[in-house]
C-alpha cells in the first residue's frame, strides 16, 4: 500500500511566527507516527523559516517510522546535515533560497553529472535517494542514469488540473509513472495533494510508494484534530 508521510514543516513555521516551543515540533512528529503515519518529511531550509536544522536532529532518534529530509543539494549545510543525521531517505529538490515552497523538478539531463556525485555520495552512506521531476518520463530516464533509487513526481499541475478533468490531469502522471516503473525506480509524489485530489491519484497509479503531504494535512487538521486527519488521508489511499 502508499504510504503517507506527513510534512510538518508548516507546523515549525506556525511556532516561529511567535518564539517559544508552541506548538512543539517535536511531539507533532512523534504523533503523526502514533497516530498511523507511515513517513515523516522536513524540508530545512538555509535562512530556517521553518524547520530548522537543530529540529531535524532532535527529530530523528525520536522516531521510529521513515524519516525523509529534502532539501536543496546545492548548499552545502543541507548534505553536511544529511550525512550526519542520515535518515531513512533524502528527497533532492531545487528551490532556490527565496522560493515560498517548491516550484520545479530538477533537469535530470543538464544536472547529471551533479546529481550522480550526489547520488553515490548518499547510496554509500546507507540512504535511500529521491530526485524530485516534473512528470516528464526522459526526466525518470534521467534520475535513473544518475544513480537514484526513486524519483518524487511533483503534482502541483496534477492538483491545479484535477477539478476540471481528473482523467487528462494525470495523464502525463501515468505515462512517466509507467517510465519509472519500467526504469526499475521506486515512485513517490507529492506536492497539493489533498483530501479531494489523493484517491484518485493513488487508485490511478497503484504503484505509487509514497505521497508526502504537508500544507494540506495541517490545514485539514485546524477543523479535524491531526488524528482525524491523519485517519482520513490513510482512509483515502486505502480507497484505490
């Protein structure tokens, strides 16, 4: 079955709003676990406007499901920090320093040399390496040349696209999921999945190893409690 791995960055970004330890990052992680989440995911960030780099290592020894880190390869704290947590997985993604959130997947043609290095740089420390695409199948071809063990397929235009016609919205999903598949890589996605959007995603491509889901997952939890929440989004993927 999918799993779900939740993002809690919006979480720590909420508690920086305001100083102090409200709410705790660190317990919200150790309940999503308890309450049946299968993955957590941080994305840290240079200038730590959310999670920050001492939560990821406060964070890891303090659960006992996958831990998935993404971030930027490009900058050198974020695979120092990598290196020495060394969670179950990281998730190379290429935003910018000032990107709001995650607005592309990588070029994995014109950024091969680069991700290769990267590549076997986390395989021969023991970690499971995903490379954030566009739903294009020659970037799947790519991220397997490279070394990657997955790719993480970014579905915001599958979400902008799904409430007018699901069917052509994951079109392209589907033919790169099938490259994937075909390249012998593991399949994740994420990005504006939701509680209207992840059944369909997840039945239409039943392969699918993992979604990860943040800003939706809290949100839905500030009018359902996180465990309901967290309940109704597994009840989603069990849909397919």
């Amino acid at each position: 079955m999918t799993r779900l791995s939740v993002n809690i960055n919006k979480i720590a970004t909420l508690r920086n709003a305001r100083g102090g330890n409200m709410p705790d990052v660190t317990r919200a992680a150790q309940d999503c676990e308890r309450f049946g989440a299968q993955g957590i995911t941080v994305h840290p960030r240079p200038d730590e406007r959310h999670i920050r780099y001492s939560d990821v290592r406060v964070i890891r020894p303090l659960i006992t499901t996958e831990f998935n880190i993404e971030g930027n390869p490009t900058v050198d704290s974020f695979v120092d920090l990598v290196l020495e947590v060394v969670p179950d997985q990281v998730t190379l993604v290429p935003d910018s320093q000032n990107a709001i959130t995650s607005n592309a997947g990588w070029d994995t043609v014109t950024y091969r040399s680069l991700l290769t290095d990267l590549c076997k740089t986390f395989r021969d420390k023991g970690i499971r390496t995903s490379i954030f695409i566009d739903p294009d199948p020659r970037m799947a071809e790519g991220a397997a040349a490279c070394g990657a063990h997955r790719v993480e397929l970014y579905t915001a235009d599958y979400a902008a696209d799904y409430p007018k016609d699901r069917e052509q919205a994951i079109a392209r999903y589907l033919e790169t999921a099938r490259t994937v598949r075909d390249c012998g890589l593991g399949l994740n996605a994420g990005h504006d999945l939701s509680l209207e959007n992840l059944a369909w995603f997840v039945h239409t491509i039943p392969w699918t190893d993992e979604v990860s889901i943040g800003h939706a997952v809290i949100c839905d939890a500030l009018y359902m409690g996180l465990e309901k929440t967290i309940q109704a989004y597994l009840g989603e993927i069990r849909k397919k």
